[in-house]
C-alpha cells in the first residue's frame, strides 16, 4: 500500500488526559551507537525533552 502524498512529513498528535495538544509523536532514525545510548534510558522521550531544552536555553543565552 503506498502512502499517499499529503501523509508524507505529517506528525501523530497525542492527546494529553484533559485533551490537549500537548504532545505530539515523531519518528526518526539514529546512529546505532546513538540507539544503544538512548535504550540505556528507562524514559526515553523524558531524556530526548531534557536534551532539546537544555540545548534551547543554551542557544537563547548567546
């Protein structure tokens, strides 16, 4: 079955509890050794937010 051509690049969106768009669901590919890394991490997606924030506040102060 092939994707059509509006689905390509679109994001899931994941409702938080109270119905939100707080969240939304992305998939990429990593480097396997960055792969390893990131399993070694109970709460992946905690792991990934902490990292983009911290280089966000690290970009905003320069």
């Amino acid at each position: 079955m092939k994707k059509k051509k509006e689905d390509e690049g679109r994001v899931r969106k994941a409702y938080a509890a109270h119905g939100s768009r707080s969240q939304k669901t992305m998939s990429f590919r990593l480097d396997n050794e960055n792969a390893e890394w990131l399993n070694q991490h109970p709460n992946k997606g905690r792991y990934i937010n902490e990292l983009i924030k911290a280089d966000r506040e690290r970009c905003e102060t320069r």
